[in-house]
C-alpha cells in the first residue's frame, strides 16, 4: 500500500505544467532519435544533459527518462517501414515487421508493435512500482563488499549472457575500466595513467564515450553501407488501430513471456537488446505459427516489442535502488543524477521522494502519451526518413560535437569523441560489445572504491566476499556467470 | 583486422599493467591497495583476454573471422566522413563551431549528396542559425566561438 500512495504522491509531483511540457518534449525528441539510425537513446540523453545542468532535476530526470520511452517507441518505426533499425533493440522487429509492410500491413504491423511495447512498459512499470521500495529497503544493509559483489555480479553477467565471444566481451570492459581509472585516483588523490598530460587530469568523461561510442561510431557504420532509404509507404487510421487491438488478446502468452524476459534482463544487466533477440527465438520456438516467423507473423512483432520495452523500463529498477544501471542508457541517466549531486542508491528513496516517485509516474504517463502520439504521427515520422542521409548525417555529428563540448567546455573532449567513434566503429565492425564497456566507464570508479573499501576494512582478506550469506552468495553466483561460457562449452563436449 | 585490434588492445593492457606498477601495485600502508592496484589486474585480464582473442583469429575457424573483414571500398566510404569530420572538429576548437558547421553542412552535402548549390547554402546557413537560437539563446550554454562571433559581437 505504501507504494501505492508513493506513487499518487508522484503524480502529484509529475502534474505540473512545467514538468508535462518537458516530459512531451523529450517523447518527441526521443522519437526522432530512436527511429534515425545513428542516433540512439543513449547517446541523445548524453547530448542533452548539459542543456539540464540548471533545469529542475525532477524536471530533468523526467525530461530525459522521456527521451528513452520515446527512443523505444521510434526504433520500430524505422524497422518495419524502411528495414533499417533504428535502435539496436529493433532488429528482431524487422524480422517480421518489414515483412508486413511489404504485405501492405504496415498499420497492422505498428499498431502492434508499439501497442505491444506499450503493455510491456506498464507491466515492468508496475513491478518496477512495487519491487523497488522492498530492493531499496534491503539494500539500506548494504556495506562495500556487498556492493563490491553487486558490482562484480553485473560484470560477470555480462560475460556469461552475451552473445559475443568471452574474451572480447572481458576485453572491452576491461578497456572500460582503464579509460575510468584515468585522472585522479579518488582514494589517494593521487595522479595516475595520465602520462603527463594535464588534459587527462580530471579523466575521460563518460558521456564524452557515449557519444563518441555510439553517436560517432553508429554513423560511421551506417555510412559503410552507402544508404538509401527505400520505405514502405505507412496506411494507418483508427480503424486499423481498433481491427489490430482485436487481435492482440489472442498473442498474451507471447506478450506475458516477452515481459518476463525483458523484465529478467533488464534488472540483470542484459539490456534490451539481448531481450528483444530471446523473447522472439522462444516465440518462434513454442508458437504453433512457429515456422512461419520472419515472413510477417504479427506474433513476431509482438515478442520482440514486449520484451524490449519491458527491459529498457525495468533497468531503471537497479539504477534507483543500488546505483547499478541495467543498460547503457540507464547508466547515462545514473550519470546525470551524479552530475545533479544526487547519490543513486538505496536512501535515493527516503531522501529524494519526489524525485524518484515524480519519475516512475512519469513512466505511466509517457508511456501512454508516447503510444498515443507516436501512432496518430507515424507518416509525419517516415517523411523525415525521406530526408537524404547526406543532410542527416552531417547535422548529426554536429549535434554530437556541441553535446561533448558543452559538458565541461573542454575543447580535448572533442578529440576524444572522434576517438572514441573510431574504437566504436572498430568494436562493432568486430564483434566487441559496447555495452559492458560504456557501464564500466560509468562504474569504474564506485567498484573500484567499494573493493578498495572493503579491502582497507578486511585488512587485504579476500574472503570477506564470502563472509556472510548474502554477499557470499552474489560473489558465488558472478563465478558462475563468469565461467559460464566454460561450463556450457565443458557440457557439450562431454554430451 | 581481428588481429590488429586484439594486437592493439594487448599494446594499450601492456602501458596500463607498466603505469599502474610503476605507482605501485601492491598493499600501501594506511591506504590498503595502492592506485595501481586496481588498474594493473584491469590490465593484466584485459592481456589476457585479448591474447586469447589473438590465438583464436589465428588459428581461425570461429565465426568471428568472418567478420573481420572490412572491404576496401567499405573503408573508403567511412574515411569519406572520418577525414571531413576530423577536420571539423579541429576548426571548431580553432575558429568556433558555427562557421564550422556552414562549411561542414556544405561540403557534405555538395560532396556526398551532389546538392546544387542553391539548395545547399540556404540549409548550410539555417543549421548553425539554428542551434545558435537553441543553444545560446534557449538553453543559455556557451558554444565554442571564434573570430567571426567576436566581430559581431558575441
């Protein structure tokens, strides 16, 4: 009950003029983002933090959680009308919802997708609503080592569960990880890894390697590809809105297991990505229709939506109650509550109600006016896709150099940005994952000052990760992930 | 490809591991573990995973070699944007962003997309005029300016 009333609390803080007109905005500029290939709702939040540095930070956080919803709502866009996805979590909506287009079903084939990213976002918003506060309660026990094995658990998730080779996905955290321990080493105050430079002192920013990483590096791999957009053309209207929402009841095993795990990986850090690819293959694998997926099965849009929507919602779970970000977008929003001065973790919940409920109703809320706008505009979005990439393009890089500029007003942090889009091309173009490196760019820091701490408490005994149940069984469960990659290949050799 | 990148990452790992030993790696009194502690294992997993990833793309066979491969005409068109962008972003710490952004807005799109030139210049001008009212006007944050801001007055 007591969420219950947190959370009318929140819409009360949410329902402010101010707070709905930003929130509008950022639905808006989230949906432009995520439907353009190159830009996404990471590095789009990364551009516009600076412009909140003197905004309200409810205002803020409910502006650019905004950005994200909208983000999520405009991959599919592009995905089905033009096969370009958008974002990388739409890729799997291609499969199936180009496919319809092609058909002439490409009102059917929106409506359903976004219909379905809408109720994976609630479904995630309630249990977001209502986990939350009992994480966060536990969480308030927490001392550096459990933190620490939090930390080392998200890590080893990430080699356990990604589709990437192991090593590469150890080898890119691990360069994250470097590019966080540049500058000032925050226990000693001490210099390190700068070289001399006096650039390097305050470190490389993290926003700087978002933009770079995904803005810049997302360019250069569109560019490769010499693109022309050649899009379906998009017959939506309230009757073909109603004829599809008759459908849908029918797919709720797919719409309640693509929640499932979506929620699942997005708490976990898997993102929504790694989601969206497994809720359609277990859709494919256990519909009766399964064999006809990726000639246009509405089922197919609808897995992949749910699932995607739901992750993307529930990482903000970790992000609010331990500090920990569930994806690369979530970890951009959790540098932006550090840049406001507000500590992410636990007592975010006691001490900043406001902010905290005033964000998880604006999730309900923009959800909704995000569902609402985003289908009554569908062809005013694809005619900007008609837009040339050879204007596109150059605005977007732009836009990214004044983003990196404005954070600190460094002139390096440009450099940087183009270098960090050349490690983001190369890193794509090869498999790496971006995602664990850009959450140990933000996170570097905070694990490497919980093990320290817990170190300096344990006078140098490793063991205090395993020196009570609960931190013992986090540290247990990262060894497994980490080696999780070993056991299932040691297990197929022995079958 | 696989096997530059992987070669270059266990080059960054090797100056991280020195760097991080030369401030000391170990147990520093008072302070438990020293700066370099941290960064120097970072370094030595980084090399070691790294390395592994080099063993594998030689010997080949996994599926990762395949992708590998960037066709030359592929690297072509990406230098296409790389060259010009680089360029940008050193004129805009030099003589500010806004002339920047007119001269990169042209180039592109009369390079890339063959614009005539009075299609050209109207958006070339309307972009930095833009984010000058967004920007400096809206938001209140500083661009990086030049000779040419400081003669209008800026």
């Amino acid at each position: 009950m007591d969420a219950f009333l947190s959370l009318l609390h929140g819409f009360d803080v949410l329902l402010t003029f101010n707070n709905l007109f930003y929130m509008v905005l950022g639905i808006l500029f989230g949906v432009l983002l995520g439907f353009l290939p190159g830009v996404g709702g990471a590095n789009g939040i990364a551009i516009l933090l600076p412009l909140t540095f003197s905004m309200d930070k409810t205002t803020a956080i409910i502006m650019l959680a905004a950005i994200y919803w909208g983000a999520l709502f405009g991959g599919c866009i592009s995905a089905i009308l033009f096969n370009i996805p958008g974002e990388p979590w739409s890729v799997a909506t291609t499969f199936d919802g180009h496919p319809l287009a092609k058909q002439g079903r490409a009102g059917e084939a929106l409506t359903a997708s976004l219909t379905s990213s809408f109720i994976g976002a609630l479904i995630a918003t309630l249990v977001l609503t209502f986990l939350a506060p009992i994480v966060a309660n536990f969480a308030l026990d927490f001392g550096p080592p459990e933190y620490f094995a939090v930390y080392l658990l998200t890590f080893c998730s990430f080699v356990g569960m990604g589709r990437q080779s192991p090593f590469k996905v150890l080898s890119a955290m691990m360069l994250g990880f470097a590019f966080a321990a540049v500058g000032t080493d925050e226990v000693t105050g001490g210099v390190r890894l700068t070289f001399g430079t006096e650039t390097l002192l305050t470190g490389f920013h993290f926003l700087i390697a978002v933009i770079g990483l995904f803005g810049i590096g997302e360019i250069l791999v569109t560019i490769e590809h010499g693109l022309n957009f050649e899009g379906q053309k998009a017959k939506i209207n309230p009757l073909v809105v109603w004829e599809t929402w008759k459908k849908l009841p029918q797919y709720w095993v797919t719409i309640i297991r693509g929640t499932a795990v979506g929620v699942w990986l997005g708490v976990t850090p898997g993102g929504a990505t790694p989601a969206s690819f497994m809720s359609y293959g277990l859709a494919k694998r256990f519909s009766k229709n399964g064999d006809k997926f990726g000639t246009g099965e509405l089922e197919g849009v609808v897995a992949p939506e749910t699932a995607a929507h739901s992750a993307g919602t529930s990482a903000l779970l970790p992000m609010l109650t331990l500090g920990i970000p569930g994806s690369p977008t979530a970890a951009v929003l959790l540098g932006g509550l550090l840049i406001w001065g507000l500590q992410p973790g636990p007592l975010l919940f006691v001490e900043q109600k406001d902010f905290v409920w005033g964000l998880i109703a604006s999730i309900y809320l923009g959800n909704l006016v995000g569902l609402v706008i985003v289908l009554s505009t569908v062809p005013l979005w694809a005619s900007i896709m008609r837009v040339p990439f050879s204007i596109i393009a150059p605005i977007v890089i732009v836009v990214c150099a004044i983003g990196s500029y404005t954070l600190s007003n460094a002139p390096a942090d440009l450099i940087f940005m183009v270098m960090f889009g050349v490690i983001g091309y190369l890193f794509k173009k090869l498999n790496y994952p971006l995602a664990p490196m850009v959450l140990a760019i933000v996170l570097g820091g905070r694990a490497e000052n919980a093990f320290r701490q817990s170190m300096i408490g344990a006078q140098g005994d490793l063991s205090v990760f395993w020196s009570n149940g609960l931190v013992g069984t986090i540290t247990a469960l990262s060894m497994v992930m980490l080696f999780w990659p070993l056991i299932h290949w040691l297990y197929q050799r022995l079958r | 490809m696989n096997i530059a990148v992987a070669i270059a990452l266990m080059v960054v790992a090797s100056i991280v591991m020195i760097a991080s030993y030369r401030l000391g790696s170990g147990w520093a009194k008072d302070v438990g573990p020293d700066s370099g502690y941290f960064p120097f294992y970072i370094g030595l997993i980084m090399f070691i995973s790294s390395g592994l990833t080099l063993v594998q793309s030689i010997i080949g066979g996994r599926r990762d070699a395949r992708v590998s491969f960037i066709a030359r005409d592929q690297l072509f068109r990406v230098l296409q944007v790389l060259v010009p962008m680089t360029i940008f972003v050193v004129l805009s710490i030099t003589i500010g962003i806004y002339i920047s952004t007119f001269l990169f807005m042209s180039f592109f799109m009369i390079w890339h997309g063959r614009y005539p030139l009075y299609k050209t210049l109207p958006i070339a001008i309307a972009v930095p005029i833009v984010l000058f009212i967004v920007f400096e006007v809206w938001f209140l944050v500083p661009l990086p300016k030049g000779p040419f801001e400081a003669w209008l007055g800026y």
